[in-house]
C-alpha cells in the first residue's frame, strides 16, 4: 500500500471529488505501489467501497475525466492472465503530483502541485497543496479506541483494513460506535452457543457494511441476559417472571 496515495486521497478538497470518487480512488490508492499505479479489478473495488460495480465504473470514468487519474485498459502486469481479462491498470495522477500531465512545482517556499490549464494565449495556475504522508486530520476525527473495542469482541478476525474501511463509512453515516461494539459482542455469544466454525461466521467487513448486518444482533437488554445466562443482577431479584417474559403462555 502507498502511504502517499492514501494520504493524497484523503486531502482532496471535497468540491474536486464525490462521495463515491473518493471511495473508489481510497481503494484503488489501499493497492498502489511507491509509483502511485494500481490494478484491482472492478469486482474487488466494488466488495471494499461499498459500492455496485456500475457505480465504480462511473466513479473511474469521471475521476479520468477529471484529470485525476490515467487507465490502461487491460494493462495489469499479470501474465497469468489472458489479455483481454486483465484489470485496467491505474495511475493515480493527482497523488503523485503531476494531475493533468503537469510537474511538481514549489511557490513561495510552500510544497505544492501547479496544475495549468491552457484558456486560450493564457493560462491558469492553481496551486494545490501537496498532501502529507501523516495521517489525515479527516481520518483523526474518527476515534480509534472504539473500533478496536469492537475488533476485540468480533469472533473472527479476518481482512482487518477492509473492516477499518468500513467502519469509517458507518461513522460518517452517523452509526453510533457503541451499537457496534454491542452488537459484535452479542454476535460472538450468538456463535459460541450455535458452536459456528470459523468459516462460516460472518467477515467483519460484511457485518459492518451497508446491509446493517449489525442490527441482526441487537445487545441484550439486563433482563435478556438474565434469562438467557439464568444469574440475574441483585437489581433485579424482586422483579417477577413476567418482568423477564417468563409467566404463563
């Protein structure tokens, strides 16, 4: 993964870029290498942003209209793939600095790509700023200590940056973190009692992404859990059966 492709990705301003492009250009940057050029296929882009197959084809085609990346059709350095199969090959234009085909350029000592666009005998400078390989303040507005309590009670530990990736597009939706720290624990018990073997429990990025896999296992409320586990909390002694569901049918 290219640090720089990724850190790029996150800085674009979002008056340049979509919802939908910078999920697509964030997955594409998550297999770039030092030179910012990627290929992972449609099928897999779409299963890691969340979004159809035809919607990242669209996302592609305006992000190559935008000047932002450059595609080579059937041009993934796979020989063990026929020609004709192979997936497009990516260079991500903007993440390396030269966006519609022009150089780095420094201006009054500030680190910056120019992008110039011919408008007739003249032509317009933009300055951009460069993005930094630290992480992205965007990124640091999300805290960590949530998903990695939701990590912890998750029963099967699997393709943890694609459910990192995922659990940012549930924080931005406004999903609240506690629900799903909750509900990974209730889907851990929800495994052990059926005894589910590794293989068939659900992949972490499936439990978070845009199905709502998670509202499947809501938390137990107190008086659930007494009845399910048979120990009820000393709160909760003097309450009757039917406080628990439990009187006559």
């Amino acid at each position: 993964m290219s640090t720089q492709a990724v850190a790029a990705t996150l800085a674009l301003d979002s008056a340049t870029v979509t919802v939908q492009e910078r999920l697509y250009l964030l997955v594409v940057a998550s297999y770039a290498d030092h030179e910012c050029i990627a290929w992972p296929g449609n099928e897999r882009v779409a299963g890691e942003s969340s979004l159809s197959v035809r919607g990242v084809q669209r996302a592609s085609a305006s992000c190559e209209e935008k000047g932002l990346i450059r595609k080579l059709v059937n041009g993934a350095p796979d020989e063990r793939i026929p020609h004709d199969k192979r997936p497009n090959r990516v260079e991500l234009l903007y993440a390396r600095g030269d966006a519609h085909g022009t150089p780095r350029g420094d201006t009054g000592g500030t680190r910056g790509v120019t992008l110039v666009t011919p408008r007739g005998d003249t032509s317009v400078t933009q300055t951009v700023s460069e993005p930094s390989i630290e992480p992205s303040t965007r990124e640091g507005e999300i805290p960590t200590e949530p998903f990695d309590a939701f990590w912890k009670h998750y029963p099967r530990k699997i393709a943890k940056q694609a459910a990192r990736r995922a659990w940012v597009a549930r924080m931005r939706a406004g999903v609240d973190p506690m629900l799903l720290v909750r509900s990974s624990e209730r889907y851990a018990q929800v495994c052990e009692l059926r005894e589910t073997h590794e293989r068939f429990m659900l992949h972490p990025a499936t439990f978070l992404g845009p199905n709502e896999r998670w509202l499947d296992y809501p938390p137990l409320t107190a008086a659930q859990r007494a009845e399910e586990t048979g120990i009820y909390p000393s709160h909760l002694t003097n309450a009757s059966a039917d406080d628990f569901g439990m009187g006559d049918c």
